[in-house]
C-alpha cells in the first residue's frame, strides 16, 4: 500500500534534536576513556575497571553519563581502594557489524568486535 507521508512528528523532531546535543554521535568513535583518581602517583599500580557498553550492537557511546565512572573512581577513593576506570568506544550498527557474502570475502565483518582488541 503507497500512503503518501505526513510531516514529521513535533515530538520525533524535538528527541531527535535533544539527544543529539546530549549524546552526540560520529562515525569516527574509536576512542579510550581513562579516569583515574587525581592525587594516584604516575608510577603507582592500581586495579583497572574496564567497562564496555551494550546496546546490542546497534548504538551506544561510551562516554555517556549514566556509566558515571567518575562516581566510581570517587567511591574507590572513598573505601582507600583506589581504581582507574576505563571505557571504550568501538563501531555500532552496520559500520561494525555489516553482514554480506561481499563484507565476508573481504575479510571486514564485525568490526566492532575487533575495535575490543
């Protein structure tokens, strides 16, 4: 059935405008984040946290607040424990997880998982 397409949703307009303020995305997100408490000597060992985002591999961004790994480390300070830690990015959606007989035989399928290593 052809129905012919009405005007944007105000509502899909204005989630779409506020989460690309608060959540910014770009193709380009191969990136670390390491947060580490302020008064850790550069030479003193510490356990690391390594989190990495779900999302079932469709979205997601690893500095987004609700991980709030500052609390973390703020916490681990808190309990004289303290931790560095640490989040990645890695490609989402069909930039790293593209499937086709062509994107296997070049040998490029799943990206994203090889932005892990």
């Amino acid at each position: 059935m052809d129905a012919p397409a009405g005007p944007p949703s105000i509502v899909d307009t204005i989630l779409d405008r506020v989460s690309d303020r608060i959540f910014p995305e770009a193709e380009d997100r191969l990136s670390i984040n390491i947060i580490k408490p302020s008064d850790v000597k550069t030479t003193e060992k510490l356990p690391v946290l390594v989190f990495i985002y779900g999302g079932g591999s469709t979205t997601g961004l690893s500095n987004n607040p609700i991980w709030r790994g500052s609390e973390i480390v703020l916490n681990s300070i808190q309990k004289k424990k303290p931790v560095l830690f640490v989040t990645l990015n890695y490609r989402v959606n069909a930039f790293g997880f593209l499937a086709s007989e062509e994107v296997q035989a070049a040998g490029v399928a799943n990206l994203g998982l090889h932005d892990h290593n």
